[in-house]
C-alpha cells in the first residue's frame, strides 16, 4: 500500500507518504522538511486539504509553513524560522510506479534555496545490515550511527550523508524490502538521522532548487509487490496464561484477503506426549479492524491446570499455562519490583553489583520564569501564585516522586494518581509483598534486598513526600517539576 497524509504524526515518524510492502511499514513521513535530518521537536508543517481522484490514482495534499498552532505557542512550542511558503505534495499511480511531486505556490527565498527539501524515512531496524545501490555503488546500512560529522556552512554539526545519485534501489534482490526511488530533479542524498537524534531514521531526501515551483521535486518509486503474497496468521494468546475459572479465548490475525479459514485446535503438552482437547473444524470469523481479519477461538470450558499451545493450520502459538496460582508471581509483581524503584526521584538506585541511576536532582527546584510557555505542556502565567519569585529556590521538592515516562518530569496528577492506585491495591488486597530496601534517610534503595517493610507502603510514602512536600512549602499543589532545558 502507499498511503498519503492518512495521518500525520512526524515527530513519531509517521504520516506523509509511506509505503506498507509485505505488510511491513519500512518507509514512510515523506515531506517537505527545513532540514536534512529533522529532530523530534523540528519545524513541521501545517495540513490542509486532502484531494483523492480515485479514477485517476492522485492524491494531492495542501500544506504550508509555519504551523500557527504550534509556533511558539502550544503544548510542545517550536520555533520556526522566519519562513513562509505554501505547497503541495501529490502521488500519481502510473502502472506499477508512484510519482511523487512537490509544487511551490512561489519560490523558495534564496537563502532557503537548496537547504529546504523532500524528506522521506526509512525504518533502521528493518534495513540493518542491509544494502543499496545509489547510481550502481553499493553500500551498507549501518547498525550504529557512524561518522564523520562535519560543521555545515551556518556552522551546525551534521552527520557526512552516506550517499547521493540519482537512483537508489534499497535492498536489491531482496523481494519483501527493495524498492527504487528517481529523481528527475535534485539529486538524491541518503542520511543517517541518528547521528543527530537518537531516534532518527535513515533519510532519503531531495532538496528544492533555487527558482523551483512546479514539480519542483519529482520522483518515480516503485515498490515491490506480490499479487499472491498474503499475510501469515499470528495466534495470539495471554502472555501471563488463564486461571481455570475464567474467561479463556485466543485470536487468530489474517490477511484481510482471507476466506478459507483453517481447522483450529487446542492442544495440551505433557511430559511424553501431546493430546488436542479442543478443535474447530470451521471457525467462524469475528470481523475485520484496520488491515486485517480476526478469529476468536473461546476455550472458556477448558479448566484442567497444565501447559498448552494452539494451533491454526500449520501456525503455533506460544505455550501458555492454565493453573490456580497463574497470577502468583512473574504478573503483577515486576512493576513493584522493578519498575516503581527504578523510576523512584531524588533516590540513588542499587541492584546488586548494578547501579540504576545515583541519587538525582537534588537541585530541585527553582521556580519558573513567569509568561513561560516551556516545553511538554509545562506553562507559567503571569504570575507564580505563591509567595515565591522566579527564580526562587522552593524547599520541600528534593524528597519523593517518580520519574515521568521516557523523562525526568514530576508532574503532580501522575505522582497522585499513583499514590492512589497504589493506596487502593494496599487497601483491597492487603499485600504485604517485600522485596526492595528503601532507605529515606540515606537516600538509598537497594532492589531485591527485603528490609522488613511492605513495598507498596514504602511507595505510598515515596510519592506522598513529594506531593505533601510541595503543599507545604507553595500552599497548593505544584503543577510539575521539570529540567529547564
């Protein structure tokens, strides 16, 4: 499939142009981007109106820089460039080919002349290891992000492109990912994103030519295809497996092209044999959602304890247990275990011989600038609405709390949804589970090192520290704590 503008995510790395071969996501944000190698928080563009000539294969699309809704203002604010310009990126599909071009509704100021260009992002893990041709050299998709960086003409660091020509063919001879891009206008330059951000991808990209409006990037894609490939089914099943008593069914994933559904089974694993207690001759399909075709198979009256897998046709699944005790350990338990006191604040972290983090933030926290539009939705008005000036040290703020997800941000409603979730399974279940030392005195936790002390207690008392610490020194909730930069 080659999908244009169906969504548009791109600091996800998702929307624009992509292309969907053998049913793998392995290229896709496909725009007009200020730079070679955008990062997550990089000027994007505004989308307007989508057209779709079904009769003709076009899809044209309306967008323009800046994006008002996000130019310094918003939930994430990025600052544009004094940049104006609107365009359109349209597909044609011509036989088994795409074109793809980018019209200017003016030319590009000079100064943007050769810098601003067609992006377009190929998936690393899936191209590791992996070849191209650019005008019949090879090359290597490399595993790491390997150099040389150079200071381009502004004097910014960027990574040295790995190739440029006119036609690439990604993975040659490799059916399910090659496919070839042209160019009848700029030429082709080929990057690896990650040498600037962490989670760039490799970018194929054509820059906008001094005096370009129309057709001022033109590709041809062809991609590869297969008219009698279809989709492999996946069993899915619980991960954690089924108590006897409860409700118990598997789903089968399959090509939305599917019509001839295969025998199911299930089948229990002893130690010397297997027996099928349970089959479907003709499954009845439960329907379609998104790009495929689902099966239900329900084995709710199945209730002896042991190991089983199922089987679709000539597909397994993984094996899974049905017992009394399934939810006794290995469930529930890890996140008590592991992941509250790794995420754990103003704490240093032990496992054994392995340090998580050492004790952090313990600078925390200087009150924010007013009329401040921060990042990740952090905002301050006018005015602090405490006794405490910009800039101000605030006690009580170094004690408690749990790192935000993928960061380091305290936000006030996660520390007390928390504390109430974890206050609610305490009350409920009673559980005394004991398996981390967690010393706030020291500032000291020590995983996997019982101290005689409940653990989700301990965790209640680690993020009412922080909450009761803030509202004790503001006189109201703080709103969050976050790094400045």
């Amino acid at each position: 499939n080659i999908m244009m503008f169906d969504d548009f995510y791109p600091d996800g790395h998702q929307g624009g142009l992509s292309i969907i071969q053998f049913g793998r996501r392995i290229a896709t944000n496909g725009d007009v981007r200020l730079e070679p190698t955008p990062g997550q928080w990089s000027p994007v563009p505004a989308v307007g109106e989508r057209k779709v000539n079904k009769e003709n294969g076009i899809i044209a699309v309306q967008l323009w820089y800046p994006d008002s809704s996000k130019n310094r203002i918003g939930f994430n604010p990025i600052n544009y460039p004094d940049l104006t310009f609107n365009y359109e990126v349209k597909t044609e599909a011509i036989g088994d080919k795409i074109k793809l071009t980018v019209n200017l509704e003016k030319p590009l100021p000079d100064e943007w002349a050769d810098k601003v260009g067609f992006n377009f992002e190929i998936f690393p893990g899936y191209y590791f290891g992996e070849h191209y041709l650019m005008d019949g050299n090879s090359g290597i998709f490399p595993q790491q992000a390997n150099g040389p960086m150079i200071t381009d003409t502004e004097g910014n660091l960027q990574i040295k492109k790995l190739a440029s020509g006119k036609k690439i063919i990604v993975s040659p001879g490799i059916l399910e990912k090659q496919f070839k891009v042209e160019t009848n206008t700029s030429e082709l330059e080929l990057f690896d994103g990650r040498g600037l951000h962490n989670n760039g991808w490799f970018v194929l990209r054509s820059t906008i030519p001094r005096g370009a409006t129309k057709n001022a990037v033109e590709w041809i894609i062809t991609p590869s295809y297969n008219t009698d490939w279809r989709y492999k089914p996946v069993v899915q099943v619980s991960q954690v497996g089924y108590h006897p008593k409860q409700i118990k069914f598997a789903t089968v994933e399959l090509d939305k092209l599917t019509d001839n559904f295969e025998t199911i089974k299930l089948i229990r694993i002893k130690e010397d044999s297997e027996k099928v207690v349970k089959e479907e001759i003709s499954p009845k399909a439960w329907g379609n959602f998104l790009r495929y075709k689902y099966l239900r198979f329900d084995f709710t009256d199945i209730k002896e304890e042991g190991l089983y897998l199922i089987k679709y046709g000539s597909v397994y699944s993984n094996r899974f247990e049905i017992k009394n005790d399934v939810f006794a350990r290995h469930v529930w338990q890890p996140s008590l275990e592991f992941f509250l006191p790794v995420q754990m604040c103003h704490m240093k972290i032990e496992e054994k011989y392995r340090t998580w983090h050492g004790l952090c933030h313990m600078d925390d926290a200087r009150m924010a600038p007013t009329n401040l539009n921060h990042f990740d939705g952090y905002s301050q008005g006018s005015s602090t609405l405490t006794k405490f000036n910009s800039g101000d040290n605030v006690p009580g703020l170094n004690i408690g709390g749990w790192h935000d997800a993928g960061d380091y941000d305290l936000r006030v409603e996660s520390q007390a949804g928390t504390v109430y979730n974890l206050a609610l399974a305490y009350e409920l279940f009673d559980n005394q589970i004991d398996e981390t030392t967690v010393d706030q005195k020291n500032r000291l936790v020590e995983i996997h090192k019982p101290d005689g002390k409940s653990d989700l207690l301990q965790q209640i008392e680690h993020g009412v520290l922080s909450i009761i610490g803030g509202y004790e020194s503001l006189g109201r909730l703080y709103r969050g704590i976050i790094c400045p930069t």
